[in-house]
C-alpha cells in the first residue's frame, strides 16, 4: 500500500484524520502511521472506514473502483430492490424511454395527437 492512499481518500471525502481515527476506534498516531505506511491497517478499520465511504480498492491499490457508487446511486439500486415489480417496470420504462414513456395499464389515459379519440369521465372525445 502507498504512503498516500489513505490520506487522499480521506482529503477527497473531506474528513480530518482525527474523525476517521475516531470512528474507527483506533487512536491519532495509529492514523498518522496508516497514511504515511509505517504501518499496515487490519480488516476491522478498512470496514469501518468503508462505511465512512472511503473507496478501499484506491487505499490499497492506488486504482479507482470504477463500480462504486454514488449514495445517489446506493439509494436508487436500494429503493428499487425494495419495489413491487410492476414499479420496477415503470422505473425502468421511464429510465429507458426518458420523456417518450407512456403510462400503460387500466385507467383513464389521454394521448393527444392525429386521429385520437377517448373516453374521460364517461364523455366522448374526439379530435377536431
């Protein structure tokens, strides 16, 4: 691991050595040593400091994790999974098509456009 990693991680996410060290539970001089690799942290902090949102292939490695998401993007894939089906369908559609989706299933639904007609509210429409 670099001497830097961990320290650019942690500028990147805008936190202070000193609340990364308290949230991991370890003290300040075990954070210095982390960011300057004198020594080597354990699985528990990386866990804890994964949570912090530090991205931990980079404070291995050095290389982004090209797969980590947003909280934007956490939130979303979380709330889908949590939907019925058929809201996933519809999140997708409108993903997939933008503006262009189109509501489908029972209900009154009105399109406006060349040669329409409907009903709405029990009253005949037609173009004009």
């Amino acid at each position: 691991m670099g001497n830097l990693f961990l320290a650019e991680e942690r500028s990147r996410l805008g936190l202070k050595a000193k609340d990364v060290a308290d949230y991991a539970g370890i003290a300040i001089p075990t954070q210095s040593n982390y960011e300057q690799g004198k020594r080597y942290p354990d699985a528990q902090y990386l866990i804890k400091i994964a949570e912090l949102g530090f991205d931990i292939n980079y404070v291995i490695t050095g290389r982004r994790d090209s797969l980590l998401l947003t909280t934007q993007e956490k939130l979303l894939v979380e709330l889908f999974r949590q939907a019925s089906e058929s809201v996933q369908k519809h999140v997708i559609t409108g993903l997939m098509y933008g503006e262009q989706a189109q509501a489908t299933g029972t209900g009154n639904t009105v399109s406006v456009g060349d040669g329409n007609t409907g009903n709405i509210a029990g009253r005949d429409i037609k173009p004009k």
